[in-house]
C-alpha cells in the first residue's frame, strides 16, 4: 500500500508539474500575442514615420524649387530694374537737350520777331 501511496503522490506531483508547465505555456504564448501586437503596431508606426519622411523630403524638394525660382525672378527684376534706370538717364539727357533747343528756338523766333518788325518799319518808312 505503501508503494501504490507513493505512486499516487508521483502522480499528483507530474500531474502539478503538468498543469504549471501548461500555466507557463499560455503564458508564454499570451506573451507571444502580446509581443505580435506590439510588432505590428512598431510596424505601422514605422511606415507612418517612412510617409511622413517622404512628405517632408518633397517639401524640401518643393521649398527648393520655389527658391531657384524667386531668385531667378529677382534677378529680371534686377535686370528689369537697371534697364528702367538707363532709359530714365536718356530721357531726362534728352529733356534737357529738348529744353535748351526750345530756349534757342525762342530766341530765334524773337530775333526772327525783331526783323520781322525792323523790315516793316523800313517799309512804312520808306
């Protein structure tokens, strides 16, 4: 009897032994579970992070082009700017030459006047 007691408490002792290696099973596959969750999620957090550095890389791209472009339109503004500067250099040169040949003309046309008015005094007077 002694030996069947015994055998029925090694039995109990598997059995016990058993059911904590089943308990320690689940737990690790729970924790397997757990850590394929946490996997995916890292995942998807991963390819968010892949979009949004391809986001902003395009704006660079885009912010970059819009540079080139604004300082090419400076630079006709520029060119646009001197080139109005040297055509009000000529006008105003060309005010000024305009202006003395009006003062000229004007004194031409008043000695014109004054011969005008000597050669009709000569004739009343003659």
């Amino acid at each position: 009897m002694v030996a069947t007691k015994e055998v029925g408490e090694s039995i109990g002792l598997i059995k016990e032994s058993v059911l904590g290696n089943l308990r320690g099973m689940e737990k690790a596959t729970s924790a397997v579970n757990d850590a394929s969750q946490l996997a995916e999620r890292s995942g998807a957090a991963l390819e968010e992070i892949v979009e949004f550095a391809r986001d902003t890389s395009d704006m660079v791209a885009s912010i970059a082009t819009a540079s080139e472009k604004q300082a090419s339109t400076s630079e006709e503004i520029n060119r646009a700017v001197s080139e109005i500067d040297a055509v009000s250099d000529r006008t105003t040169e060309q005010m000024q030459w305009a202006s003395e040949a009006v003062v000229a003309l004007m004194k031409l046309a008043s000695s014109l006047n004054d011969s005008f008015t000597a050669l009709k005094q000569n004739q009343h007077g003659s």
